[in-house]
C-alpha cells in the first residue's frame, strides 16, 4: 500500500481497456468462426495498415516472430551480419540468432537512446546485411541518417517498432521507415492485445514470403494441406485480433494519454539538477511509452539501487535495458567485446537509468507520489 495515497501499489504499466474492447472480444468469441474466422484479423490488418500508411499489414502473435520472419523473408543465414543497437530487450537480437546470422551491436544516440547513425556505419562490414533500428521507449532515432546509410552499403532495414505505436518521425508514422516495421501488443504497451505482433511492409515479395513463412510453408487459402517448405505456426487468434481492432480505434486516445503522462513527470521532474527525462527530437512525436529517467553518475546511486528503494515504497520501476553484449548470451561474442570497448553511450546510460510507472491507468496523484519518492531517493543518495 502507498500509504500517503492509500492506494495499491503503483504498477510499471498497464492497458486501458474499455467496453469497447470487450464488445469486440466478445463478438469475436461468439461469431469468428466457420465462414467468419478472419474476419477480425482482416479488418486489423486493414486498419492498421492504412494508420500506417503502409500496403500490408500481417498480424502475428509476437513481435519477436515479426522480427523473425522479416529476416527469413529478406533471405537472411549464417554468414550474414545484423546491425542491432546495444542498448535494446533482447528480442531484437534473438531472432538474428535463430536464422544462424550474427548480432554485431552498435552504440546508441546519447539523446535519443535509439540507435546513433554514425556507430552503425562503424559497424558495417562486407558481411553486413541489415539493420535494425529500434524506437526506444516511444522514441524515434535519426531516421534519415540511418536510412541514408543503409541505403548506401545496400542493408536492409527492420525497424523494430515494438514500444512506438504512434510515433512520428518528420510526420511519418513509427514502423514505416524499412524493409519492414514489426511491433509487440505484449500487455505491457500502448497498443495490446495481450500477446502479439504485426509485421508491415510495402515490398509485395516481402509479403507473400511471410503470408507462406508463418504458416507452415503453404500458400495462402491453401486447402489440401499441402507443404511445400518446413516453415512455422506465427499467428495470432481472433480473439487478439478483435481486442487489437478496439485498441487501434482508439490509438490518438491511448497516445494523448501516454504524453499525458510525460507531461505530468515532466512538471514534476523536468527541473531537477542531476537527472534527464526522455528527449524528443523537434521533427519527432514521441509517445513516451516508458518514462524514463537517467540519473547522473555523480549522484552514486545505481539503478539496481533506484528499483529497490521504490519497490520499497511501493513504486514499481525497471531497469533500463543492460547492454545486450554485456549478457551472458552475447558476451564471449568477439563483437561483444568490441561493443564493451566502443559503445560508450550504451554502457554509460544503463546503469543509472530506470523507467518510471508509466501504466495508461496511471493517475496524476500517482505521478506525483512516484516523482516525490524518487527525489527522496535521489537526495538521500549521495549522503
Ligand atoms: C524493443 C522490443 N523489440 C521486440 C520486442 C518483442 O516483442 P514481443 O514480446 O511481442 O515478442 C519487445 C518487447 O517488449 C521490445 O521491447
């Protein structure tokens, strides 16, 4: 219990779910069936695409099987390399290791936490074959650079829009800047059906290559059951797809309220010496899906230690992601050692870095109760 609130605890994050929702949910139970089973998918991926601004739209049951499929669609295996930013979850770069390819991991942008252009140009080899740049917490990166040089060494880009549904960059929707865009509707974001995913794209062979991927290597409306590749079983349920509807129906809503949110910590956050909130860039929206705050290294206190001491007092909080080439699983890796030694940005944010509650249900109250424990901590850190 918060006592000065008298409420519960206050989550890191959470939906918003309405009546809406659970009209759609239950129409989809009772009547998404025989003759209609798609029906929910295919107004998803229709209304989705066109808020967008994109050709296709598959849904999907995660995005990590969005960034999966992407790479196998773009014909990617061993020998080949992917650029992934350092500072990301993991499963950015896990699915590069499922095709049998090579994460190699370059620096983030010191403001905007997204992937710096000039590191993945420092990345690039003869073997590099793509990119993916990831929105980090609602934010974009350069787009322009990093697209600029894709372009010139002829990589393919991923964009890995799982946190940004909403986001703008130059007034171009988030997921609509590569080869493909993926995104997560994992509870925890802005956009939810629970668990799943969405994979865009204008290339029509793209498309057709993952329609045939994700269903066990046959063609689509195949209906003798006929397999032409060992392929896989990435799709998402009607269920999720009426949920994802209802959401994306109200997707200026669920974004208003996000940067609603950021305002509110802003106000109470914005002025305090030693710390910086997420930065947006002039000619970018961001939705601000995790707030998040980096703590100066002068204040001596870790995020490990951050966490702890609201958990304390009943703020929940997380970790800004660890260095991806300072995990077990990445860290015998030669290019982890090379990230270890050049990814300064990486490794100096991380550690002091955590995201605040930042939950769609959040009230102003609550906000306010987390800022006044975090400068508590803060002030009481360095003594
Ligand atoms: C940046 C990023 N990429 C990919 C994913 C994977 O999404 P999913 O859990 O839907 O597979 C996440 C999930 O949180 C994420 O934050």
């Amino acid at each position: 219990m918060c006592k000065e609130l008298a409420v519960e605890r206050i989550p890191i994050s959470g939906p918003s779910i309405t009546q809406k929702e659970i009209d759609y949910v239950n129409d989809a139970v009772t009547n998404a069936w025989y003759g209609n089973a798609n029906m929910y998918h295919e107004r998803f991926e229709k209304a989705f695409a066109d808020y967008l601004g994109v050709c296709f739209a598959v849904s999907l049951p995660s995005c990590t099987s969005a960034i999966h499929l992407s790479l196998l669609a773009l014909g990617l295996g061993p020998e080949d390399e992917v650029v992934v930013p350092d500072a990301t979850w993991i499963a950015s770069a896990a699915p590069i290791n499922y095709v049998g390819a090579t994460p190699v991991f370059a620096d983030i942008d010191s403001k905007t936490w997204c992937l710096s252009a000039e590191s993945f140009e420092e990345c690039i080899t003869a073997n590099t074959r793509a990119v993916i740049p990831v929105d980090l917490y609602g934010n974009m990166p350069n787009m322009n650079a990093i697209r600029d040089v894709a372009q010139r060494n002829e990589v393919a880009v991923i964009e890995d829009a799982a946190e940004a549904v909403g986001a703008e960059y130059k007034g171009k929707k988030a997921g609509s800047f590569g080869d493909t865009g993926v995104f997560s509707f994992h509870g925890s974001k802005t956009l939810t059906t629970g668990e799943g995913g969405m994979l865009v794209t204008d290339r029509e062979d793209i498309y057709r290559r993952v329609l045939f991927l994700r269903d066990h290597g046959r063609r689509p409306g195949d209906k003798m059951f006929w397999n032409t590749e060992v392929a896989y079983k990435y799709k998402m349920s009607s269920m999720q797809a009426a949920l994802g509807l209802a959401q994306l129906e109200r997707i200026e809503e669920l974004v208003d309220r996000k940067r609603e949110i950021f305002s509110w910590y802003e106000q109470e956050l914005g002025t305090i010496e030693g710390i910086v909130l997420n930065y947006e860039a002039p000619d970018t929206k961001s939705t601000y899906w995790m707030v998040t705050v980096v703590v100066d290294k002068e204040l001596m206190i870790t995020k490990e230690q951050i966490i702890e001491q609201a958990s304390q007092r009943d703020v929940d909080c997380r970790p800004f992601f660890y260095p991806l080439s300072s995990l077990p699983p990445y860290k015998e890796l030669k290019q982890a050692t090379f990230a270890r030694q050049h990814n300064y940005v990486s490794y100096r944010v991380s550690p002091y870095a955590v995201n605040l509650p930042s939950g769609l249900k959040i009230k102003e109250a609550e906000v306010r109760y987390a800022s006044a424990i975090l400068k508590d901590i803060l002030q009481h850190s360095i003594r």
